[in-house]
C-alpha cells in the first residue's frame, strides 16, 4: 500500500499547487477494501477519506485524481446550498 499511498499524496500537492484544492491534505493511510477498491484516509476535519474504485486497465494515480475531484465537487455543491 505504500505505492499507492505515496501516488495518492503525489495526487494531492499537484492538485493543490493547480489550485483545484482548496487546501493542503496529508494521505495518511490507503486501505484496501477489496479488488481494485480502496480507501484513501486522512486527518483533516473537512475530508475524512475518499473511496477509490480502479477499474482494469486505469492506473491508481489516475483514479484517485478523479475521485477526490468528484469529491470536492460534491463538497462545493453542498456548501454553495445546492444539493446533488
């Protein structure tokens, strides 16, 4: 798990340097929770983890990105009063 969680973290400071992500998040742990499926965690109070599913063929760095950007789509959703 240590390859994903260092391109899951890779993920995040590129997001955050893009300005895609509001603010810094340390990926703590990655859990996998079966084939292809994982949980990305971390400690931070707006964003406790992030379910990553890697269909065959896509690469976790690649579907983690995606994740966490529908993540925060619903996040900004949910704060702007619109509902998803």
């Amino acid at each position: 798990m240590q390859e994903q969680k260092l391109a899951a973290q890779e993920v995040l400071d590129e997001l955050f340097t893009e300005g895609s992500l509001p603010f810094k998040l340390i990926a703590h742990e990655v859990e996998s929770i079966g084939a292809a499926e994982y949980v990305v965690r971390f400690h931070d109070s707006r964003f406790h983890s992030v379910d990553v599913s890697c269909r065959r063929g896509h690469k976790f760095k690649e579907c983690f990105r995606v994740a966490i950007l529908e993540r925060l789509d619903k996040m900004s959703g949910t704060l702007s009063g619109e509902t998803t």
